[in-house]
C-alpha cells in the first residue's frame, strides 16, 4: 500500500493515492470513534455507586430502542 515511490507517479496518479490515503485515514479515524463508543457502552454504569448533586448522570431521551 505506501511501497510505491510518490516521484515514479504522474499527477493524476499521485491525486489518486492522495484519495486513497484520506479514505484510509477516515475509515480509521471512524473505527477509533467506534472503539470509543463501545468502551463507553461497556463503562457506562459503576455498580452501587451513589450518584450526587451535580454529577455526570446518564439521560435517555427517546423510548425503547434509543441508545442512552
């Protein structure tokens, strides 16, 4: 995938591995999103914890089905 020698390429072909190289990068940044997201799920309640005045509290806005 990065062994081509960018020098060696015409400009439509160095246009079109530019592409290639913000679509991956956009892909992995989507998959850190979703790491997050499932570290969040996992995470989301401690047990027995007694929640305070003014501390972060989880909210479900939607019915059934919504994530929250």
């Amino acid at each position: 995938m990065f062994d081509e020698d960018l020098e060696a390429l015409d400009t439509a072909d160095l246009l079109a591995a530019a592409a290639e190289y913000d679509q991956i990068q956009n892909r992995a940044a989507v998959r850190i999103l979703e790491v997050a997201l499932t570290y969040a799920d996992r995470h989301a309640v401690v047990e027995g914890y007694q929640w305070l005045p003014g501390y972060e509290q989880l909210r479900v806005y939607g019915g059934d089905g919504c994530p929250g």
